[in-house]
C-alpha cells in the first residue's frame, strides 16, 4: 500500500504554527560538557564525566582570538578591553594550544614528534602563577584578576586559539 498524503489541514498547520519561543530571554548561559577517560593496563577504564552550567550576568558575544605565541605575549580581550565593558565583564577564558593538530593522512617524523611535544604554552597570570598548556590540550578556567595575564612558548613558537566569555 502506498503512503498517505498529508491533508491540507495539516501542512497548513505545520506551515503556519510558529518556531517555539527560546527558553532564555533576556539572559545568557554557557554550558560545558566534557570525558577525561583513562586507560591503564590490565584495569578497567576510569571516566570522569565534566558538566557545567551557568547563567551569564551580561549578554556580551564571545570574543575569539588566533594567535602565534612565542617569548611572552599579552592576552588580548578585544571589546572586554573597551571602556564601556572592562575587564570586570569577563568570566571564562580558553586557552588551546593548537599544536599536535594535525590531519589524519600525515605522518610526521620522530623528530617533528619530538619538537611538537616541546611546544608547551605557559600561560602566566600576574608573572607567578602559571599553567602547563601541552600541545593539543587547553586551559578552561575564571581567574579573579584578568590584567596581567600573558602566554609563552617554551620551545619556538605555538599556534593557539583563546576565547573570552562574559561574566
């Protein structure tokens, strides 16, 4: 038996019922969802399930930002820095070290193995404390103080990706 036609009525009904309306109106969220798994040998597994979820206090855009990180560069907020926003206004930062992101079809030597795992960023908040990015990992965190916040390559230079959220 063949297929039914859909009656006029309800075509007519699917065109003209409006999309739902968004769940946040006037507020912003972030959400994060994550799995560190781990593998041992001659254990089971070990996962440990990441989630997180917020409301924003601004309903400011993300800023993103790639950049070539060598000696020490200063993190960049681009429109949080403006006067109108201020570093006041940021909430979470990201840090990807883009290294070790290569396309599946390339095969890179031992040595170029070995020179990429040497690009570790470091990034370093008011020049004491600072946190080990290795190549293709990140850092994800709300600091309390965002103005003297600088990356640094150990090993030449890192390609690295960071992202600015509101508050």
């Amino acid at each position: 038996m063949g297929e039914q036609e859909p009656s006029s009525e309800s075509l007519e009904e699917t065109i003209l019922t409006p999309p739902p309306t968004p769940v946040l109106q006037g507020k912003d969220r972030i959400t994060t969802t994550g799995f560190v798994h781990h593998e041992h040998q001659g254990s089971p597994p070990h996962s440990v399930k990441l989630n997180c979820s917020y409301f924003t206090e601004t309903v400011e855009q993300p800023y993103t930002r790639r950049l070539t990180v060598g000696d020490n560069k200063q993190i960049g907020y681009g429109w949080f820095n403006e006067d109108d926003l201020g570093l006041d206004s940021i909430g979470l930062l990201i840090v990807l070290n883009l290294e070790s992101t290569l396309p599946p079809s390339v095969q890179p030597s031992k040595e170029e193995i070995e020179d990429t795992n040497k690009r570790v960023v470091k990034l370093l908040i008011n020049g004491d404390v600072e946190f080990d990015i290795l190549p293709g990992l990140f850092f994800m965190g709300h600091l309390t103080d965002y103005a003297d916040v600088s990356l640094r390559c150990v090993h030449k230079t890192a390609s690295c990706v960071i992202h600015v959220f509101p508050k």
